[in-house]
C-alpha cells in the first residue's frame, strides 16, 4: 500500500485502535472518579453548619447591625463551634454558626438566637415607646394651645364688628400656626406608630457541609477520560514508531 494511502487511513486506524482498547477508556477514568470522590469524601471536614436570619426591620442600632461589633457583644460560649455574623442584604442579619458536632451548634444557634432576639425586641420596644411617649406629649401640648386660643377668640366676638387689635390678631396666627405644627406631629407621628414594623427571625436551619464529592468525581472523570484517549493516541504512534524503525 502506498503512503498517500496509507495517509488516507490514519484517521480509520485511529478510530480502530481507540476502539479495540476501549476498555481502558472506561475503566481507567471510572476508577480515578471512585478514587477521587473516595479522596474529596474521607478528607474532607464534615462539619454542621447553623444559619439563623433575621428580619430587623428599621433598626439603626449599630452593635446589632455591624458584623464586627455583634462579633464583640455576642460570643460565643462553646469554644467548640464558630460564629459568624453577617448582612445578607438589606434589613437582613444572619447568625451563622460551624462545628463538628450537631449538638453543640443547634444548642450555640438557638442560645445566640434567643439573645439577639431578645435584643432586636428590646430595641423595638424601646423607639415604640418613645414614638408613643412623644405623640403623648404633643397632644398634651396642641389640647393646651387649643384652650388658651379660646379667649382669643371670645374678644374678637366682643368687638362687635369693629377692628381687633394688632397684637390680638398676631397672637390668633401665632397660636394658629403653633396648633398647625402640633397637630402635623402627632399625625405624623400616630402614622409611624400603625406602621411600625416588628422585627421577627425569618428562618433557622441546620445542614451538613457539603464536601463536593459530586463536583470532584465528576471533574475526575472528564479530565481522567481525556487523558487516557491522549495515552491510547500515543501509544499507537510509539508502537508504529518503533516497528517502522524495526523494519527500516
């Protein structure tokens, strides 16, 4: 056979060979996998991981909102487990806590919850109160403003059509304006009170770490198959290589 047929063929051969060895192509990569995920499993950390999120609604409050200041004001009593706190997103908290036993971080999550709720509500209760307190104190203050206009208006009535004083007109609008501004407060103020949210924790979980066996075993197998063809590739051309020097 000529070598420009032989050229024709290369490919064929190729396609041949791979096929004749073929078992190699599934067992050589198969076995990397299972080796690979036994690997990725066994020296893995499995480790319990506790999330904890909480709704904070419009708290302002700095040592329950900055990660580095609730890492200082909330530590954490078993020294066994990690805590981590973070923002998520926006009016979002997040305890997060990590160890090797499932026991101590469901025991360290629901500790640390219950105190930054108990905080959180605290916080609450606290701008509640005294939204409520100054709402109080301006109707207090508008009722007074209110009754001192009264005589005001009983001596423009005792003017009998005539012309009220300058001073008594100015202390009707000073007055006027006063009831204006109260009563602006205390709408306000009653609106932010019907509208205050409540801060809440919105979800808990506790779940094993994953340790990527899947993505490992599966990466194992794509590259181990691709080396394997690569092997089968050469040794064709080192086994023709070297009868075609042996006849030479």
């Amino acid at each position: 056979m000529s070598v420009q047929k032989e050229k024709e063929y290369v490919l064929y051969k190729n396609l041949k060979f791979i096929w004749d060895k073929k078992s190699f192509l599934v067992i050589i990569p198969l076995l990397i996998c299972l080796l690979t995920g036994a690997v990725s499993y066994f020296i893995s950390d499995h480790q319990y991981v506790g999330k904890a999120v909480f709704y904070t609604a419009k708290l302002k409050e700095e040592t329950l909102t900055e990660p580095d200041l609730m890492d200082t004001k909330y530590r954490a009593e078993n020294q066994n487990v990690e805590v981590n706190f973070s923002v998520p997103q926006n009016k979002r908290v997040q305890i997060k806590v990590t160890g090797d036993k499932k026991a101590d971080v469901e025991k360290e999550l629901q500790s640390l919850s219950e105190k930054y709720n108990a905080d959180l509500m605290a916080n609450y209760k606290l701008r509640y109160d005294l939204t409520e307190t100054d709402m109080k104190a301006y109707k207090k203050q508008l009722k007074q403003v209110e009754k001192s206009l009264q005589p005001y208006y009983k001596k423009v009535e005792a003017a009998q059509g005539g012309l009220p004083e300058t001073d008594l007109l100015l202390g009707i609008a000073t007055k006027e304006e006063l009831i204006h501004e109260y009563l602006t407060s205390v709408n306000r103020m009653n609106t932010e009170l019907k509208l205050f949210d409540e801060p809440k924790l919105n979800s808990t979980s506790i779940e094993k770490s994953d340790n990527y066996f899947i993505q490992n075993a599966f990466i194992a197998l794509v590259i181990s198959f691709f080396f394997t063809l690569f092997g089968l590739m050469l040794w064709r051309y080192t086994r023709e290589a070297r009868g075609e020097l042996n006849n030479g």
